[in-house]
C-alpha cells in the first residue's frame, strides 16, 4: 500500500481519505467513488492493493487488526486537522426542508435516459447548487435558464427563492411534462420549452436570462453546443453555470473542452473542484466541477447556430454510431415520400449529404428540378420547407429520433406528403394507443400511416399526407395554426379568428388572451419591460410548446372559433 501511496506522492490525499475511511466502516465501491471523488479505477487500485488487508466479504473494510496501524501511517490525525470546511456547510443544515422537498421530487421524476447521456445528479447537489447561486447573486425578480435539467436544478432554485422565474429548454418532453405539473404544484414560476439544442435555441428562451445553468454531456463539442445556447439565452451581463468532470488519469479530454472556453471567449471567474456528485459517473469520480463563466464582448459572436448531431456519448447520436441513414432505409423512405403520385421529394436528414445517394439515385424524381435535394433537419425544425417544395414530398430521416423529432417534423413539415424514418421501437409507434393520440393530435392536418418493420426489423416508416381542409371551423381553426407552426401562437391564432371567425384584429386578440390554457394570458412585466412568468403559449411558437401541453391548447383553440 506504501508503494502506491508513493507513487501518488504530493497527489495521494484522496488515497489516503479512501484508506482512512476504511478503518471506520464498511463501503461500497459507489459510494467511496462519490464521497471523495475519486475515479473508481484509482480507488479499484487501493482495493487491490490493500489485498489481505481487507475483512473477508462483499463489502470492503480493513481489518480490525490493523486499523491502528492505517490511521498512523496514513494520518488520519493530519486529514481531519487540514480538511477545509464546506462553506455551504451551515447553509445546507439549515435547509432540510429544501432538501427533503428535492428529494421527493426527485424520486417522482422520469428517470435517466442513457442515450441522453442522463447521469442523475444527488437530490443535495441540487440544492447545493441552488444555495451556491443564492449566496453569489441577487436571484428575486431575476431569470434563470436551465439549458437542459434532468437534475431538477430550476424547481430547487426556485423554490429556495421564489421570486425567481426560470426557463427550461430540454428535448426530454418526459422532463418537461414532469417539471410542467411539479412547479405550479409548488407555486413556482418555471416555464417549459421543448427545443433540440442542436438545431438552435427556441426563440421564446434567446436573449431572457440573467443567468443560465447547464450541465451538458461531457463530449467537446457538447460542451461547446450547451454553452454556446447558453449564450444565446443571456441578456447582455449574463453569467453562465457549467456543471464540467473529468478524470484524474484523462487531463488531455479536460483540456480539449476547457480550451472551448476561450474559443467562445468566456472568461473562468471562479472554478469549485468536485462541487456536484452523481449517482453514476464513476469513471469521473462521480463528481463534477462547477465554473462561474462570464461572456466578454465578443462572445456572442463566437457562437454558432450549426448542428452538432453527435454530441452524446452513447446511443444513435454518439460519434460512434453516426455512421447516416443506412441505403436501404433511404431508398424505401424516398420512395414511401414520392408516393402513388410520385412527388419530387425533399430529403431532410441530421446532417446535409447522408440521403443524397438516394434523392440522386431514384429514377422517379429525375428532372425534379429546385424541388429534389436537401435541407437539413436543424433547417426543417426552425425554418420550416422552402416554398417550391411545398407541393411535393419531404423524406426526413429520423432513425436517431431520442423520442420528440417525429411530433416537431409533423408540425414543421408543409407538403402534399411526408415520410418519416425512426426506430422500430420509437415510443409514438410502440402499440396501438400510442400510435392513436399521435394521430388524433395532427388529425386535422395530416392522416397518418405507421409501418412498423419497414424495411428491416430495426427501422420504421411514418407516411402523413394531408387532409382535405376541415369544415367545422374549429377544426379548421387548428388546422390553420398547424400550417403555421413557426410562427408565434397568438399571432397566427388572432389571424385565424379573423379568417375562420371573421372577427376583427381586436376583438381576434382579445378572445386568444381569454382563451390561452390555464388562464395565463398576459405576461408579467417588471420596471424595465422584461417579461416574467409566461406560459410557453403567450410568446413561443407551436414549434417550441411542450407536447403535454397540446391537446389543451388545440381544445381552446378549437372553441375559441365558436360564435
């Protein structure tokens, strides 16, 4: 043990907390990794080397016999005499109640998605975060984006101070639906947007917040993608949090994204070691370091809106799996697009190029002109389908779908048809009732047909075309705001009303502010015009509202064209 220790030398305290902790009582392997963030190789090497040292059994302790012996050695007399206190220390004793009410919501939320690349961080490291920012800045009437939060750090903000707003923007419609119920629940202030970090920041989020908290996926360029929406929500003094580890024995991947910081020219104001623990994450210690960034004046420039697709570490969207749509799944998904009439198709894929063998290589679109070719899916999801395709066909690829891509295609996507591949195990297709509420909830707009195991059994086909527009003016009312799905809501709804209702631009506007869902109608607005407190339906687009909140609102819309 001596010899390793040694070789450690100036850098063996942590060893030497794991020894001493030892002598005190039996662990498990996770949590000697989380208490002292160490990475669990390094603390698999003190096992090995601590050898017939140990208690026989399952859970590792030094034997009685020599404990003595391994407190004097290794000092545990020096460790607890130079150990620095926590400054939350105080701050976090006081604040049971807090953690307790974190805690139960954080057993009620959806759990982990590994293609995320979710690591759930502990119910005390949200609190933590929430005193952190608590102790630093003025938070009541202020605004925070959470830039993804799995971890729950924007109900835990709040409801340490509730004179806080905050914005959630997360791909995770599970997390959003549960953040949606659990804030109100709580007389909290959050609002939740859906968007794909990828493909931008929703519009309703850009330019909001004083401060935007973000705990990415610890990938390069998926440090770089969170910060750089980060950037985009900010008001011109922002700051930003990032939740960052990596491995003692990795520095090189640390470097790689710290030197994302000076790229995007943010400055590090202050850096905390270890500040978050996770329950997982333990070839990082389980733990990550907290840094306080603050943009200069250049770094809103530095930010680039282009998609970044493999930015996770595992799944369909990692680096290794991004190997694009596979031939066979191209050809039937064009083909499915062209249809019985054999419309010139559009292809939309994560990344330009990857359906353009099959766009170039099907005979029936030969001589399509402007309308062939490809626009990519982070172009589809924000902007929409150029005019001249918009009587033909789109084919998207969506095989990497995590689960929200099908809906917002559906919404954006303006075309005589629409053909869609995802996953044969995509959750809209996994049974009949599924397959139904997705249907129902574009019925007015598209008629849908699912063909599960086409072509493989991997993959699966979505064909929508369009329906003939309804008669019943609610319906067509809906049908008028699916068409226009990037616009902001209560505009296109006023215009409805005034198309389908014939009533005038005021009386239009007035009915869509009665009518918006739950009765939040009106933004609240501070001394200097900023907007607190909004519902997504007040400011956002169709685009950007989560998808819980739909069936409501088209049940509002639908009504409000009523005499």
């Amino acid at each position: 043990m001596g010899a390793l220790v040694a070789e450690y030398g100036v850098h063996s305290r942590a060893i030497r907390e794991v020894l001493v902790a030892l002598t005190d009582r039996s662990w498990t392997l996770a949590d000697l990794v989380q208490t002292f963030a160490v990475p669990r190789r390094t603390v698999e090497e003190v096992l090995a080397a601590l050898g017939p040292d140990l208690e026989p059994g399952d859970l590792p302790r030094i034997r009685v016999d020599r404990v003595a012996e391994y407190r004097r050695r290794f000092g545990a007399d020096h460790l607890r005499a130079t150990a620095l206190a926590d400054p939350l220390g105080p701050a976090l004793a006081e604040a049971g109640d807090l953690l307790a009410t974190v805690t139960r919501l954080r057993a009620a939320a959806p759990p982990p998605r590994r293609a995320l690349d979710h690591v759930a961080a502990t119910p005390e490291t949200a609190v933590r975060r929430a005193l952190w920012l608590d102790a630093h800045f003025d938070l009541a009437g202020g605004h925070l984006l959470c830039v993804g939060d799995h971890d729950l750090t924007a109900l835990a903000t709040c409801l340490l101070r509730p004179e806080l707003t905050a914005s959630v923007v997360d791909v995770d419609e599970r997390l959003l639906a549960y953040i949606d119920r659990a804030a109100p629940a709580e007389g909290l202030a959050i609002r939740c947007l859906v968007g794909d970090l990828r493909f931008g920041l929703p519009p309703a989020a850009t330019g909001r917040a004083e401060l935007a908290f973000t705990d990415p996926p610890y990938t390069p360029d998926g440090v770089r993608l969170f910060l750089e929406r980060a950037l985009e929500g900010l008001t011109p003094k922002g700051r930003i949090l990032l939740a960052y580890g990596f491995s003692e024995r990795t520095p090189a991947l640390g470097l790689a994204v710290q030197r994302e910081f000076g790229e995007l020219e943010l400055a590090v104001e202050a850096q905390w070691p270890a500040f978050s623990r996770y329950v997982g994450a333990q070839a990082i210690g389980s733990a990550s370091d907290l840094y306080l960034l603050r943009p200069t004046n250049k770094a809103r420039r530095k930010a680039s809106r282009g998609g970044r697709p493999t930015i996770y570490t595992h799944g369909e969207q990692s680096a290794e799996a991004s190997g694009g749509v596979a031939a066979d799944v191209a050809s039937a998904l064009v083909d499915a697009a062209a249809g019985p009439q054999r419309l010139p198709v559009l292809g939309s894929a994560p990344v330009p190029g990857e359906l353009a063998a099959a766009l170039a290589g099907t005979g029936e679109l030969a001589g399509t002109g402007e309308l062939a070719g490809e626009r990519s899916l982070a172009a589809l999801w924000t902007g929409g389908v150029p005019g001249p395709a918009r009587a033909g066909a789109v084919a998207v690829d969506a095989t990497a779908d995590p689960g929200s891509w099908l809906l917002r295609i559906l919404l954006a996507a303006d075309a005589r048809r629409v053909a869609v591949a995802v996953g044969n195990q995509h959750p809209d297709l996994g049974d009949a009732a599924s397959q139904r509420a997705l249907a129902e909830l574009v019925a007015p707009k598209w008629a849908l047909r699912f063909r599960r195991s086409t072509p493989g059994p991997t993959s699966a086909l979505v064909e929508a075309v369009t329906v003939d527009e309804p008669a019943d003016p609610g319906e067509r009312l809906v049908r008028h705001v699916l068409d226009r799905a990037h616009g902001r809501l209560v505009n296109v709804w006023r215009d409805g009303l005034v198309a389908v209702a014939g009533l005038s631009k005021p009386a239009a506007s007035t009915r869509v502010t009665t009518a918006l869902p739950a009765g939040r109608a009106a933004p609240e607005t501070d001394a200097a015009g900023a907007r607190r407190g909004l519902a997504p339906e007040a400011d956002a687009s169709l685009m950007e509202i989560p998808r819980h909140r739909l069936a409501p609102l088209f049940a509002a819309i639908r009504a409000s064209a009523a005499p």
